[in-house]
C-alpha cells in the first residue's frame, strides 16, 4: 500500500492528466504534483508520513554482510538467541528452516533502514525496535531494499542516486550500509526479513524515476515493465543489492516490487498494459535473481488481484483490471511464494469490511493450494476502532484456512527521537492489537 502521502483510491481506472490517476497520489506533505482527484474518488484516512527522504554524497565502496554461527544476546535482554546460519526454503505450501517448519508471522517495518541519521537509527533505537517485534510472537519482518533520489540533501540514507540517466548505487554507511546494520539487529534478535527492492508508488523514488530518469517525465508507467533500458538499469541495481547479501541467511527472500500495477501514483496505464504485461516482468525479473543467488526465495509483493471478469458481483479487485492475476502468477516458477495485501477500507469494501476479508483470505487460500506453494498476506489493516475484533477473525481464518502466514502492516516503536511515523495502522507494544498478535503467532507456530 502506499502511506507516505494522501493517495487517491477509487474503483474505475478512468484518469486524466490534469488530475492524479485513480489510485495515484493527489496531496500531502510536500508533493509537488496535482492536487485534483478523479471524481468519485476517496482518501484513505491516515496515510501520511514523512516524503522521501535524501542525503549526502554517493560512495563507490562496497562491502559483504557475513553469516556468522556465534549467539547474539540482546542488549536489554538475558535469553541469548542463535545466529541464523541456514536459509528458509520451501515444501509445498510450508516455509521450511534446517528441514522442520518455518512459521512466518510478524509485521511490516519499512522504516527501519530508511530512517534516524544519514547513517539509518543507531543501534539502541534498532534493538529496542526488534525487541517491540520480537516481543509480539514474530519470526518475520518486511521491508524496503530502495530508496531513489535525485539529489542529495535531507540527512537519512538513500540508497540509489540519480544524475540524468545515471544512477549510482551508494554502498556507503549513509546508503547499503544502513541495510547492513538492520540486518545484523534482526541476526542477532532470531528475526528473518523479507527485503523488497523497488516501489510501484512514489514514496521512497519507486518506479516512476527510472522512467522519467531514463526516457523523461510524463511516461506510461508500465514501460518500466517492458522498456529494455529501464528493465536493464533496474537489473543494475538488483545485482548489487542481491550479490551483496546472497550469502546472508538472516534475509529470507526478495520481493521484486511493492504492488505493482499498471498504473502509479501521479502516472497513468498505457492502453496496452493488463495482467500478461506484469506476468512476463516479474518471470524475468525472478528468473534473474534466481541466476545471481541461489539461496533466496523470492515472491512478487504484490496485492494478489484476481483476474475473473464478471465475478463477484464485478468488485474491481477481482476484474484483473489494475495488472494483476495472482492465479497466474502464483504458476511462474522462478517464483517461491504468493502475497496478497488486504485494505478493504481504502479499497471502498465498506459494506461489511470483516466478512469481505474473511471471503478475501479463503479465496487466496484456494488458489495456494491449487498451485501447492505457500501464499502470505503479507499486508492488511483497518483504521477503525473495531480492528481488535476485525483482526481477530481474520488471524482466525488464516490459521483455519491453512494460509501459510501473515505480516500486519504494521510494526510501531517508541525510539529515541520518538515514535516511529504513524500512518494510521501503526501497532505499538500499547496497543491492544499486539497483544492480540502475540495469541495469533502462538497459534500459528502451534499449527506448525
């Protein structure tokens, strides 16, 4: 989902270029773009955080997180915990770890190397962040492997500097290096993580740069699907990142984009773009990583959308309308597992938002086990003030269903310069949904 400024979230793809496309980007802090929503359209209540951070200079050193079979024990904590040394693999629908089930439960943490100084948090803000999350019952964390800028100035880690055409991967402390410390906190607390490489929206630069880098402003947004160039700069960058930690078992897999679609935040669709166009890209995307590291899994990270015209009484995320149809998908070889998110309130499933989710996860469930390859919903939240009780009955249906897991969006701490951004859907140990989480991840581990 998008959340670092208002987004426009309708149920037509109709858009014009004087207005933000339906699901594009139309207001918040310092967007420079068009203020004007698609008639019809609605605003997810509560998606602000902070607009996508720059900083300093871009430095050619390269560095290798090693593995490492020593026991990390937590600063504020006396259990020590053993240092991950074997890589989550797959059997059927089940995560797996040295041969016995994997359970992958947990929450989102986009923020954890894209946030604190130039260099990312310290390491006292980093392990009371994966105490908060380890506290809760979670195995697995998600969260962003990019950040493209275009200029350096603001003081947080950026990871991929854009000059006209020419990008730059920063492996400095102010860039890959900030990765690198979240991934040694999440070793040394027994967390794995899911590590997504670019952004369907424009939080965090995302896909749009490399097309108005590369072929200039004003394109199509899914000619980063198809345009030779882009897809070679994009390969670029994913090889630097993935060679880097391809020896590194603390990361359980990439994911190639957050929800991709046709369209992004303040670009439209081509005509030509449906679900084929984003199919054939993630084959070649995944086939790619699989060449270049064999000890990964990798997924999509996409929201899951059908592709069944005419069902369910034409609910758009069932039309295959937005570029997605997770049957297919879930078919590419090269890829381990499916994701699915789940917002039926920013989605306009208003009606009965607990029964839509219900009926949302057991049709997931269906297909997975249809394909016989684990499937997550990786993303899902309400901002309501029933979501203890929504949750509980979709936690419910995961386990009963056979789901392979769950990551709610999304993991929230109180650090040393406060807490961390609040969109709304923030979890922080406070909230009675955490507890709540912890009940689920001991069911879900007891299911096995």
């Amino acid at each position: 989902m998008i959340r670092s400024t208002l987004l426009v979230l309708a149920l037509s793809l109709a858009s014009v270029r004087a207005q933000s496309p339906v699901f594009g980007q139309c207001g918040g802090e310092n967007w420079p773009g068009p203020f004007t929503c698609v008639a019809g359209s609605v605003v997810s209540p509560g998606l602000l955080r902070p607009p996508p951070p720059v900083t300093s200079t871009v430095s050619s050193t390269t560095s290798t997180v090693k593995s490492t079979t020593s026991t990390v024990t937590s600063a504020t904590s006396t259990a020590s915990v053993p240092v991950s040394t074997a890589f989550v693999k797959t059997s059927g629908m089940k995560f797996t770890l040295n041969g016995a089930p994997y359970t992958l439960v947990g929450s989102n943490a986009y923020w954890l190397p894209l946030m604190g100084s130039s260099t990312g948090y310290s390491s006292a803000d980093l392990n009371t962040a994966f105490n908060d999350i380890v506290g809760s019952g979670a195995t697995t964390v998600r969260t962003w492997g990019f950040n493209e800028v275009t200029t350096t100035s603001g003081g947080v880690p950026y990871l991929h500097l854009w000059s006209g055409s020419t990008a730059t991967v920063n492996t400095a402390a102010t860039g890959l290096g900030s990765l690198d410390n979240v991934i040694a906190a999440a070793k040394a607390h027994g967390i794995r993580l899911i590590v997504t490489l670019t952004n369907n929206w424009s939080d965090y630069g995302g896909m749009d740069v490399y097309t108005a880098q590369i072929l200039g402003s004003g394109q199509f947004h899914d000619l980063f699907y198809t345009n030779p160039t882009v897809i070679a700069a994009f390969k670029t960058y994913v090889q630097t990142v993935v060679t880097r930690y391809a020896n590194e078992p603390t990361i359980m897999a990439w994911e190639l984009a957050n929800e991709p679609r046709c369209a992004g935040s303040n670009t439209v669709a081509s005509p030509t773009c449906n679900t084929t166009t984003i199919t054939t890209w993630a084959s070649n995307i995944s086939a790619f990583i699989k060449s270049i590291d064999k000890n990964h899994l990798v997924a999509i990270g996409d929201e899951g959308f059908f592709n069944e015209p005419g069902s369910h009484n034409f609910d758009f995320v069932y039309q295959g309308t937005l570029g997605i149809d997770f049957a297919a998908n879930m078919q590419i070889s090269t890829l381990d597992f499916g994701t699915f998110h789940m917002y039926p309130e920013s989605w306009g499933e208003n009606a009965d938002v607990e029964a839509w989710g219900v009926q949302w996860i057991t049709d997931h469930a269906t297909v997975m086990a249809s394909a016989n390859k684990p499937a997550i919903m990786e993303e899902f939240g309400i901002t309501d003030s029933n979501r203890s009780t929504t949750y509980a009955s979709w936690y419910s249906t995961v386990v009963s269903t056979g789901l392979t897991g769950d990551l709610i969006w999304q993991a929230g701490s109180t650090l040393s310069g406060g807490p961390t951004p609040n969109d709304g859907y923030m979890i922080f140990p406070t909230d009675p949904v955490y507890q709540l989480i912890k009940s689920h991840a001991a069911a879900l581990k007891a299911r096995g």
